[in-house]
C-alpha cells in the first residue's frame, strides 16, 4: 500500500530530528509544507484543464441524462403493461357479460309455448345446462383493479 502510517511519521519525524536538530526542524517543516501545497494546487490545475480539455462535465451530463432517460423508459413501459392489462381485463368482463346475456337470452320458452306447464313468459327458463353455465361465467369473473399505489 501506498498510504504513511503513524509509525512511519514517526521514524521520519526522529531522523528529521537528529539530522536538522531542533533549531532547523520547524522551518524544514514549514518549507515542505508550502512545497506540498504548491503541488497539490498544480496538481488540481492540471486535473481541471485536463478535464476541460475531454469535457467531463459534458459527459457527466450526458450520462446524467441518460440515467433519466432510463429511468423514464422504465415508467413509460410500466404504464403501458398496466394500460394492456387493464385492456385484457375489460375484454375478459365484457366477453362474460356477453355470455351472460346470451345464456339469459337462450333460456327462455320461446319454442315450448305449447306445453301443459303454465310458464311466466317473462321470467327465463332454468335448466341444469343453464344453471351450470352461469356457474362458469361467474367463476371466471375478474376481480376489481386495485388501485395502484403512490
């Protein structure tokens, strides 16, 4: 690793000491201080020009951008699967209801008006292909859509 542990500034700190002596070693260190500080701000200059020079800020909108985009991407297709499945939804309904009316439809006396039973002729025969019939029509009955959540 790269990285000056406590130990190490140590050692440096107690050679810089023998070497210099304590009169010298405070103006040793303000002198490296200020040339570490000059580096570092030169250092960050050219990090800046180099950056200027690709356009990184351009990038970094860019990908900015595009993150957005993804992510409005994602909401429009959600938007979509749902409007679908509301679609579906509403066919199956509508097909049962379409179902029903047929089934209510065909279960009256139209063609038995001689029989010996007296029938109200408003009222639809019930039969067991009849009943069963609704049975299944309103077993496959979709539930109401939630609403979705916030």
């Amino acid at each position: 690793m790269t990285g000056v542990g406590f130990f190490e500034i140590l050692l440096i700190g107690v050679v810089g000491l023998l070497i210099l002596g304590p009169d010298k070693l405070p103006g040793a260190l303000r002198t490296m201080a200020l040339w570490i500080g000059r580096f570092r701000r030169s250092f960050d200059d050219i990090k800046r020009d180099i950056e200027k020079e690709i356009g990184a800020d351009d990038i970094r909108r860019q990908l900015r951008n595009e993150a957005i985009m993804d992510k409005f991407q994602d909401g429009k297709k959600q938007i979509t699967d749902t409007v679908n499945s509301a679609k579906k939804q509403t066919d199956s309904l509508k097909q049962n209801l379409d179902l029903k009316q047929q089934i209510l439809s065909s279960g009256k006396p139209e063609a038995d008006k001689t029989s010996s039973d007296k029938t109200n002729l408003n009222e639809p025969a019930v039969d067991a292909n009849t009943t069963e019939n609704l049975a299944q029509a309103k077993a496959t009955e979709l539930p109401e859509p939630k609403e979705p959540k916030a």
